[in-house]
C-alpha cells in the first residue's frame, strides 16, 4: 500500500477556511460589532417593525437547522444535493439565526423566560462551533468521509515502508520508530490521560522528529559518502519527504480516537441542547403573544 504525501498532509489537518468563509465571518463580527457599539440608539424594538421581523426570521433559521440531520436519516432526501451543501447551509444558518435573534433582542436581556431561550441559542451556538471543531478531525476535510483508525494506522505502516533503505545503514532506527509508534499510539488510561497524551502529543513528535532527522542525514551521509555531493542531498531529501509523510500520518493516527470519543459525547449533548432550545423559544414566543 503505497501512501501520498499530499494526500496524508491534507488529511492530518483540519481544511483552511476558504476565502468566502473568510469574508463571511468579517462581515459577521463586522455587523455584530456596530450593533454592540449602536445597542443604546434604539434603531429596533422587539415588539415591532424590523426588530419584531429578525426576531421570526431567526426562530425560523434555528428551526431550519433540523434539515440537516433530517437531510442525513432520510433515504428519500439523499438525492437532493450533496451533503456538503446541506451542512453548510446548516453551519451558516446556525451562525445567520443567533445573529439576528442577537439584534431583535437589542443586544440585552429582557424577561425571565426570553433570558432562558437567549442563554440556550447562545449554548447551542457555541456548542456548534466545538462540534466543527471534532467533526474536521475525525473526517477526510470538512465535507468528506469519516476516516477510520484502521486505515490510518495502515497509513502509518505504509510511510514507514519508505525508510527501508534508511534502515539498512541505521538498522537502530527501525526499533526506535517502532517503539516510539507503539507508545504514541497505546490506548489512554481514562479522559484525563487521554487529553494530557493529546496536549504533550506535538512536543513529542516534534522532539522525535527533529532527533531522528539529524540521525537520517547524519547516516546517510556516512553511507554515501563515495557519491556527489547533489546526489547525497537528493537522498537526503527524499528521506526527509517519507519522514515528514509518516509524522504527520502518526501524529493523525494518535488524535483520532481522542477526537472520535470527543465528537461522540458533544453528539449526546449537542441534540438535548437544541430541543431545549426549541421548547423556549416556542414558550417565549407564546408568552410575548398572549400574556
């Protein structure tokens, strides 16, 4: 199984933020920014006109969000756009919502029960952006498939079988990166060690990987010391590519499960969150109404 270096690197990190993304997000912090500094002129009120108006336009986003995971159960909907289009439609109506709920309340808080439905859009709203967060590290970029611990620990293997030739003049190495991959790897005790492992994870492969580069070059350089010195640095090069492709593949393999159990709990929670979201704001929206 032969690995790409590319495709590991995209794989190990969550994707960019694309430039509409970007200016999305300015446009947003821009907005709530002049609202926040304009809270006390009065431009809306609650109770009528354009503030009462992006009071039910956001509800109506916020209850829009179930789309989404309808989109996903539903075998008749599959065929209705791709399900990255469904989930950034989702992600950016559960940005679109709270900012205009944010505006019809006037930046403030009112009554006891519109206290109660603002404090749980809030929750739910920033409960999302954690839910991005462990989503990008357990899929293949944003919008691809769920990667598999399996797969990357096959990734693993594979890179590793680019330092053969490395291995017949520094045969110590191949223990060493054994060891070191064993260890990485090894399930975590509990919840604690595990995000201890998870924080101390880049110091150790950065420590590893420098340490093990220096004795790359150093070997090689012994080995071929009877070759130009161009193709000595073309060696060397190539060995550095393979050691880079597996570091990155290992330091992947060693987040994924953290991650997974991460995404799992925040699914647990994040779905509780948002009917106790829409039971408020249908009680508020009743008690503005009628009482």
């Amino acid at each position: 199984m032969s690995s790409n270096p590319t495709q590991t690197k995209r794989l190990a990190s969550a994707p960019a933020l694309s430039t509409t993304a970007r200016v999305f997000g300015l446009i947003i912090i821009t907005l709530l920014a002049w609202g926040w500094m304009n809270k006390g002129e009065n431009y809306l009120t609650a109770e009528e006109g354009l503030g009462y108006t992006l009071g039910i336009v956001g509800g109506s986003l916020m209850l829009l969000l179930l789309l989404y995971p309808v989109r996903k159960k539903l075998k008749a909907w599959r065929n209705f756009a791709p399900i990255r289009y469904w989930f950034q439609i989702h992600m950016m109506f559960g940005i679109l919502g709270p900012v205009a709920i944010i505006f019809h309340s006037g930046f403030g808080f009112g009554s006891m029960n519109s206290n109660i439905a603002m404090i749980c859009m809030l929750v739910v709203s920033g409960s999302g952006l954690f839910g991005r967060y462990f989503y990008t590290k357990i899929h293949y970029g944003l919008y691809g498939e769920l990667a598999g611990l399996r797969e990357l620990k096959q990734q693993t293997e594979s890179s590793r079988l680019g330092f053969e030739p490395i291995f017949a003049v520094a045969p110590h190495l191949e223990e060493h990166l054994h060891n070191f991959e064993r260890d990485i790897l090894a399930p975590s005790k509990n919840f604690l060690h595990g995000t201890y492992r998870l924080l101390s994870l880049g110091t150790r492969i950065r420590h590893q990987h420098k340490k093990i580069r220096k004795e790359i070059k150093l070997a090689l350089q012994t080995a071929n010391a009877d070759k130009s010195r161009r193709e000595r640095k073309r060696v060397n090069a190539q060995a550095q590519l393979h050691l880079d492709d597996y570091f990155v593949t290992l330091r992947k393999a060693a987040e994924f499960k953290f991650y997974e159990k991460m995404f799992a709990l925040w699914h647990l929670m994040h779905l509780p969150l948002f009917f106790m979201l829409v039971i408020t704001g249908i009680f508020h929206v009743i008690a503005v109404h009628y009482y």
